[in-house]
C-alpha cells in the first residue's frame, strides 16, 4: 500500500470514527462572475491582426449582447475557422486575489461548434481553445503581452454544437499556487468558433462553524499544497476541553476530523452548539461526555439552575461511599417477626431469625446486628465476650443468627437493628429522632434447657465382704425442669484375666446403689452414667475403683484415704502431661514448616528498586543472586512450544527433590553461543528473578553451571496472548477482555513500581494461563535492540517497536512508565480487537506521520466507551498527562466492580475499525468468490457453512441478512457481527469509494 493511500484510509479511519463527514457545505467566494455584472466587462482583446492593415477585416474575440427574460447577457465570441494560424486572446480584467486563496476555481460555460458543420473548413477549423494565467501585483491596464502567461488547461467541450442544435458545456478548472495580489486569465482561441457564455473565478472556505462546542473561523481552503489545513478553535462559553480543539479544512472546503472535544462544565449542558445552565430540578456533576443534564435523582431536591448535585431531601441521606450523582436514601425500618428458637442439637444454643425490615430505605446494602443483654433480677448488662455469635454479631447479611454459650435460666434480651450505607452517617444527621423509623426490634428470651446430667462425684457409703454401697451426684438440673433422671451403672471386676471386660450393667432411678453378691476382698471398677428425662444421655463417668472387705471386716476410712491418694496421683499426672504437651506443641511451633515458610516468604518481599544486572561487573554473579540454580537433571523437556531469541523454548517438567511435580516453560540457549550471548540470555532470568507478582511471569530458576544454560519459569498453558485472542476471535465478553487487562496492569504497576521500564509492552509479550490469568513476560535485555520481531532501526541505531511505542520513545528514546503506558493502551487496543494488528497494514512511516497529526486508532468492534476512553488517554502526546499504572488499575477494577459500565459502547464503524477490504479485493477488484471474500475477513472457517447453505456468489452474499448468517451456522456473536459488517460494507460500496477520495 502506498503511503497516501494508508494515510487516506487512516485518516477516513478517523473521520468515520468520529460519526462525522462533511459538516456543513463548501462556501464559495466570487472573485469574479461574468453573468452578475450584467454588464459589458470591458476584456481585452487581442489579435495578432490588430495594427497589421492587410488583416484588417480578421476579427478575434467579440463581444455580443444578448436579452433574455429582460435580462441583459454578455458573451465572447470568436469564429476565424476557415483560415489558419488564429490566435486570438481574451484576457479578463485585473483580478484581486484575496489574501489566503492560492487556489482559485474557474468555472466556464461556453459553446464550441462543430467543425463539419462549416462546409471546407474542417482543415483549418478547430474545437478547443485554451486557459491561461498571469499573476501580478497591480494592474497593468491593456498592456498585454502573451508570453507572460501561463496555460493552465485546454478547453475542449464535451458535446459540440452541431447545426440547429446547442449544447452549453460546463467545466471548471482549477489555478493552484497563487502568490501574487492579483491575476489575469485570458482565453486563447487558436481557429475555433467558441461562445463563452459565462465565467465564474472563485475561491473556496470552509464556512465558520461550531462543532463538537467548539467555535472555528471561516477558513480559506488549501494554500501551500496543504490538503488539509489544520484549524485551531475555542470552545463555546462555559464549556472546556483538555486540548485546544483543532480541525482540518480540506481542498473542498469541508471540515473534517475535529480533535479535542469541547464539553459543556459541569453544571451546564449542550443546547443547540452552546452550553447552558442546568435547569431546576436537573444536575450535571462533570463534564461528562453526554453533554446533558440529568433529572435530579430520587429523594433529592433541585431547587436551583446550574446544580452540580441534587442535595438530599429532608431525612434522606447519601453514604460516604455514594456517588453524589445518585440518589438519596432514607434509614430502614426495624426488621420484622424477630423469634428465638433454642437449638434442639446442642445446648445453650439459641437461633435468632427475623424477616427483613418493610422499608429498607431503598438501599440495598441491608446489614444487621445483634446486641445481646443478660437480665437478673432488676437489672440488665451487656452479655459479654463468652457469648458467641454465629456467623457474627455485626454486619449480617443474613436475616439469621446463631448465639451460643448461654447459660440456662436467664432472661436474655436481644436487639436486632437494622443497618444500611446512610445508618452512621443518617444517625448523625440533625433531623429529629422521632421522625425517622425505628430501625430495631428487640426481644426477650429465657434459654430453658435441660443440659444432659453429669455425675460429679462418686463415693462408696458402706461395704462389706460381699456388697458395696454407692451413691453419686448429678450436676444439678434446674428446679423448673426438675425432670427425673435415670442412670446405668455399669461394674467389673479389676483383675479380670479374660480379654473382654464383661460389664454388669444396672439401670436405676436414683443416684444410690447397693450392689450385691460380690467376692470379698476384690476391686471392682465402677461407673455411671446419667440419663435426662428427654432421652440425652451424659457423659459416662470415668471408672472408679472400690474394694470389697475381706470376709468379716470393713474399713471404711481406709478406703476413703487409698481413693483421695489414688486422686491427687492422677490429678498430678495430668498436669504433667498437660505441660509436656504444652512444651511440645510451642517447640512445633518455632521449628514447624510454616516458620521457615514465613521467613523465606519475607524474603521474596518485592525489592524497591529493580537492578539492572549490567551494574554488576561480572552478570554470573547477577544471577546467581537473583535466580536459583537447578541441576538439569530436574528438568525433563517435552515438546517445542515456541522459538525465543537464543534457543528453543520447551513445555516440561520440573522435578525438585521434595517438591511436587511442576509443568515449566524452559527456554534453551542454542549450541554455538558466544559468552556474550550467554551472559544476554541469563539477563533475562536476573530480571524475572527479581519480581514476584501475580501477573508477572514466575523464574523458577536457572541452569547455568552445565553447558546447555537454561531458563525454567511457568508455565502458561494457553501461550502468547495475541495469538490466543486471534485463535478465539469473538468468543469472550468484554467483561472477560477487560479482566485480562486488569491483570495486564496490575503487572505492570508493579513494575513501575520498582522502576523497571519494560519497553515492548505488547500483546505478543504476555503470556495467558488456564484461568486466562495475564503474565508480563521478555524481560531480555538485549530485546529491545536485536530480538525484536516488530523492531525497526531507528536513526540512533536501536530497534524500536513502532506501533506500540511512544512517540517521545520514538523520537529521543525517552522510555519511562509513562512509555509503558503508552504501549500499554495499544495492548488495550489489541485486547479488545481480540488480536487485531495495530493499524493494520500501515507502514511504520505512516504510523508515525499518523501520530504526529494527532491521529489514534478508532475503537475496535464492540469496545466499550469507558474503554476506549482509557486508551485514548494512553495515548495523549504530553506524557506527564497520560494516567499511571496505578490509575489504569483502580479504573479498571471499578468497571469490573460495575458491569453495566461496560455496556456503553464506543462509536464504531465497520467499514474502518475490522478493515474490511469490503468494497473490493485486496487488488481493487470487486471479490471473485465467496472464499476469497471470506478469507479477506479471516471468516475462512465458515466456507463450508456457506456452500452447504447453497451460497456460492457474492451476488448471493449481498442477500444474506443477520438471520441468514445465524441460520447457516456463525453462532458465535463476534463472527456474526464481522461477517454481517462486511455485507453491509460491500452494499455500501459507492458511498465507501466517496469516502476514501476524501
Ligand atoms: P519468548 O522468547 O519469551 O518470546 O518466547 C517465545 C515463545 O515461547 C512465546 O511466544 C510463547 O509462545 C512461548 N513461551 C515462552 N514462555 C512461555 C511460558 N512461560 N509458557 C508458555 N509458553 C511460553
């Protein structure tokens, strides 16, 4: 493509753009007009006849008078047809250039007979004359002399005038590069018969006008060869632009490409090219791209004109949190139907269940919280920590609760309050408390529950040789729920030398037992467990041992000391191992995993400042700080995956002793290699080797003491993210697309962050995983001068990625962050086109020229407006203007926040945006076949869909409307809309072509 042409194309790219073509109609301005003079124009004419006396009865031009309709016309004649050698001269009066039109129009009407209708004059009768032009700074009066002037064309009708018949020829014809005050044209006639009926002399403007708000002065079209002039203009009172508003008059006189819109200040709206105050009851809070205001939302008041916000009415609030251009909500009513119901599963339990308040204030922020108070007697106090809330105690979002750890038998009062966004800042607002809404309930319980009977105590009362009395406490059951208890003692002999211990189980009814039938001077081991009257069974006590007396003796008081000794024993034996436990687990604790865990993970904190490893003298020892070494032996290499700049680049698998298996990406250092290379390959890896971040390409680390060096990081399943997105062309949702760019620029803060410029920021350089998660990746040193595959040489010698680089990168290789978010806006560009190649076929010059005039690239297909505006602002020329990183992320992480965000959409035109060849093939001809179309839109994957569906021309094509296309089989939404764009481009095809002569 030549570079007019590409210029052309991205300079309609822009115009359509911008929804916007020929404003307003060329004006002309009449320097000259023969018909309006009505009058004889007093020309001068000369004939080389004139002052030879032979010649007198020869003629030249003429003047004839002629009335029509009452209106006088003048017109020049000549007619010397039958002899030869003519050359006859009309030449017009002095004409005063105005100042700036170094381009005039000449318009003509003139009638030219035809030569066969002179009967034996067609040897010397001729059916052209000619079009001259002398500039000059003042008049010369009749002085003439021929060879001054300067033939700007041959005027040759298109239809001559044959006997009894007349036809008028028009044609205008342009005088370019006008310099002097003033000019003569003059007509030549050299043996024609010729009827100049009128002539127009004439410059073009483009008329003042106000457009996007902003005011621009009738301008002189083309001067200086300029095809387009640039403009610059004010805005309209009260509106504001961030740069001064320009736009281009072309040779036509048409206003084309505004830059820099004007928008109306906040407070004021756009009304017919001018801003004006908001009216009452309406706001504008910023300079917003609607341009309008907008009703005061609810619960707000508009009382005056030109409102920034609305403010709230009486009782109604905003939230710190909410945007003063929302409405206004007012505190929620109590919650409703609060119950308390105590748990059946377990004990001191209570679930607390209300339903959600009637008002809710018109917010939808609705949480809850639980105050709980412990009433005795006549007082009531805070429940305190032990009670425990579940999930917790504020911030509900639940309309339940579960409170536990309550004791039985109190009066428990519970507050449940309803909270929104406006409840603090409403609380503290002076309208009176009476009228708001109460926004509590409480309620009064008493937990009644029976806890399960545990026995206390155990104790022998009596015993003899043959019999043991015992009896046992309960933990005591309350008095209202005094419900009988019944109990299962269970004994056994102590030396019992069979394997299974044989219980004889009793079931009582009371907390005494005298058990008989026993062996005298024996142990026995006893115990008791409780059960409550509802079936809970206690927890077993533990066995306890008594001692039937030898036969006749009783020792009651020896049998009471050998129990409390055989107590404290075990009591100090629990202590014991209590501490022993204690001491283990606080050793578990210093010496455990997760300490070393800590420690080195306080290591892998980011570093301030990334070092560039070329400030250590020997770079081995760069990264050996930075990277850690793997034996090879480690690393098993599987498959080819791509080709970087030194070697290969392998999937495989990384095998570190006492780790798990890890897939790797491993890119190699191909045989033959200098040490320099060697030391530029390892580069990479000391940089990544410094970062640690989410959406940065992980080092696992380096093989560098064997002869293949290599280079282990992550790997990313789903490769480089351009070609990915190309391969799944309209598959995702820009909700998805902007959450890759999320993570793009959350990466890449974190380089700015430690002051690591990037300088190849490109779709191309990030790598995407299984969870379409973003890594910025190529970090060579060496890249930005040698492995660059889009790099082209600039005049300092380095080779710079053109279509993603800042021009002040460009121009005086001034890279900084500010650079990276420069590319960073063309890998935006490039997301949302799902791949798209930045300014498609454009040569690297026409890019540049491009830029330089202030050009951008127009919003992909289906972009959303917030979107394209970010990009836009990547893109500004003053660097310190363009957004940081840090900026770019909070954005984007509030349009995630709020998807309706997205669903603006940027102004989109087929045509220009998916470069459709639609008029034509790539040639210029119209496309021969249905797959060659297809193929020019990258849609070949459906050519068979199209045959299957017996659409074989392109005369077929043109039929198919959008249910057509989705009938044959293009379901997903980005195909459709392409193929169905490019229909419509290729019926649109005669007002394209109009377009593209711009
Ligand atoms: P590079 O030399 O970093 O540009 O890598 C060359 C190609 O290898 C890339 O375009 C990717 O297709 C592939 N590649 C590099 N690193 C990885 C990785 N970590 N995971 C998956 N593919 C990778």
């Amino acid at each position: 493509m030549d570079s007019s042409v590409g210029f052309r194309h991205f300079f309609l790219s822009y115009v359509l753009i911008n929804g916007f073509l020929r404003t307003l109609e060329a004006k002309e301005e009449v320097l000259l007009d023969m018909r309006a003079a009505g009058r004889e124009l007093g020309w001068l004419t000369w004939s080389p006849s004139e002052g030879d006396s032979s010649q007198r009865d020869r003629t030249g031009w003429e003047v004839h008078q002629r009335t029509l309709n009452g209106s006088q016309f003048y017109t020049y004649y000549v007619c010397n047809v039958d002899e030869r050698e003519q050359d006859n001269w009309l030449r017009t009066t002095f004409i005063q250039r105005h100042a700036s039109a170094s381009r005039v129009f000449v318009e003509l009407q003139f009638i030219v007979r035809d030569c066969n209708s002179f009967d034996g004059a067609s040897l010397t009768c001729k059916e052209t004359f000619n079009l001259f032009v002398l500039e000059a700074d003042a008049d010369v009066g009749t002085t003439f002399h021929k060879g001054q002037f300067k033939k700007v064309a041959t005027i040759a009708p298109d239809e001559i005038t044959k006997k009894n018949e007349m036809h008028i020829n028009k044609e205008t014809k342009v005088v370019e590069n006008l310099s002097r005050k003033g000019f003569y044209l003059a007509f030549q006639d050299i043996g024609a018969c010729v009827a100049i009926v009128m002539v127009r002399v004439y410059y073009k403007t483009c008329p003042a006008t106000v457009k996007s708000l902003a005011v621009f002065p009738e301008t002189v079209a083309g001067r200086e060869n300029q095809a387009l002039k640039e403009v610059s203009g004010k805005c309209v009172e009260n509106a504001e632009s961030q740069k001064i508003p320009q736009i281009y008059c072309t040779l036509h006189g048409e206003w084309v490409v505004p830059v820099g819109q004007c928008r109306c200040k906040p407070g004021f709206e756009e009304v017919q090219d001018s801003c004006q105050e908001c009216q009452p009851g309406f706001f504008k809070a910023e300079m917003s791209s609607s341009n309008k205001c907008e009703p005061c939302p609810a619960n707000t008041q508009g009382l005056t004109q030109g409102a920034l916000f609305c403010p709230c009415v009486n009782g109604f609030y905003r939230a710190p949190k909410d945007p003063v251009t929302g409405p206004c909500s007012g505190l929620p009513s109590a919650p409703q139907d609060l119950v308390a119901t105590p748990s059946l599963l377990s004990t001191g339990k209570l679930l607390l269940s209300w339903k959600s308040p009637e008002d809710t204030g018109g917010r939808n922020d609705i949480t809850y919280s639980v105050v709980c108070q412990r009433c005795e007697g006549f007082g009531c106090q805070p429940c305190g920590e032990k009670i425990r809330f579940d999930p917790a105690s504020t911030g509900l979002t639940d309309t339940k609760v579960s409170v536990s750890e309550l004791d039985a038998h109190f009066n428990y009062t519970f507050t449940v309050e309803t909270l929104s966004g406006v409840s603090v800042f409403g609380s503290s607002q002076a309208a009176p408390r009476a009228a708001r809404l109460p926004s509590s309930t409480t309620l009064t319980t008493s937990l009644h529950y029976t806890e399960p009977p545990k026995i206390t105590s155990m104790r022998l009362v009596e015993r003899d040789s043959t019999s043991l009395s015992i009896s046992w406490d309960v933990s005591p059951q309350p008095r209202v729920l005094a419900r009988p208890v019944r109990y299962e003692l269970a004994y056994r002999k102590k030396d019992n030398k069979h394997d299974v211990t044989t219980y004889v189980v009793l079931k009582l009814e009371k907390n005494s037992v005298q058990i008989n039938d026993l062996a005298p001077d024996t142990a026995y081991l006893v115990k008791v467990q409780a059960f409550s009257s509802d079936g809970r069974s206690g927890v077993p006590s533990g066995e306890e041992q008594f001692e039937t007396s030898p036969e006749g003796q009783l020792n009651k008081t020896a049998v009471i000391l050998a129990a409390s000794v055989g107590g404290a024993i075990v009591l100090i034996l629990v202590i014991v191992i209590l501490f022993m436990r204690r001491r283990n687990g606080n050793s578990h604790i210093r010496q455990g995993p997760e300490d070393t865990y800590f420690s080195s993970s306080e290591q892998l904190k980011p570093l301030k400042t990334y070092v560039d490893p070329h400030t250590y003298e020997d770079p081995n020892i760069a990264v050996l700080k930075f990277a850690t070494e793997i034996h090879p032996s480690h690393i098993t290499k599987q498959k080819v995956i791509g080709a970087g700049e030194f070697g290969e680049v392998y999937r495989g698998i990384l095998k570190a002793s006492g780790k798990k298996e890890l897939a790797v990406a491993i890119k190699t250092l191909k045989p033959g290699y200098t040490e320099k290379q060697r030391q530029d390959f390892l580069s990479e890896a000391s940089i990544m080797g410094q970062f640690c971040h989410q959406n940065i390409i992980r080092l696992e680390g380096v093989v560098t003491k064997f002869i293949h060096a290599m280079i282990v990081t992550e790997y990313m399943e789903n490769g480089a993210l351009d070609r990915y997105l190309r391969d799944h062309d309209g598959e995702f949702l820009s909700f998805q697309l902007v959450g890759m760019l999320h993570g793009i620029a959350a990466g890449m803060k974190y380089l700015s962050e430690m002051s690591y410029v990037h300088r190849d920021l490109a779709a191309r350089n990030i790598l995407v995983n299984t969870t379409l998660e973003c890594k910025v990746s190529d970090f060579g040193l060496s890249r930005v001068l040698e492995d660059e595959p889009e790099g082209t040489y600039t005049t300092s010698g380095g080779k710079i990625p053109i279509r993603w680089t800042a021009p002040e990168a460009i121009a005086y290789r001034k890279f900084t962050s500010a650079s990276d978010v420069w590319s960073f806006g063309i890998v935006m560009w490039e997301v949302m086109a799902f791949g798209e190649r930045p300014y498609w076929d454009m040569s690297n010059h026409e890019v540049m020229k491009a830029i330089n005039e202030a050009f951008r690239l127009p919003a992909p297909m289906d972009c959303p407006s917030a979107v394209y505006q970010l990009m836009l602002q990547c893109w500004l020329q003053d660097r310190s203007k363009r957004p940081r990183f840090g900026d770019i992320v909070s954005l984007l992480d509030k349009l995630l926040r709020s998807p309706d965000s997205l669903k603006t959409i940027a102004d989109f035109d087929p045509r220009v945006s998916i470069r459709l060849p639609s008029t034509s093939g790539s040639d210029g001809s119209p496309f021969r076949s249905v797959s060659e179309w297809l193929e020019s839109i990258k849609m070949s994957q459906y050519s068979e869909n199209f045959t299957r569906a017996g659409i074989c021309t392109m005369d077929q094509v043109l039929q198919m409307k959008s249910e057509d296309i989705k009938n044959i089989g293009v379901r997903l939404p980005g195909h459709l809309k392409r193929i169905a764009y490019s229909i419509l481009g290729l019926k649109d095809q005669t007002s394209t072509l109009s377009v593209f002569a711009v």
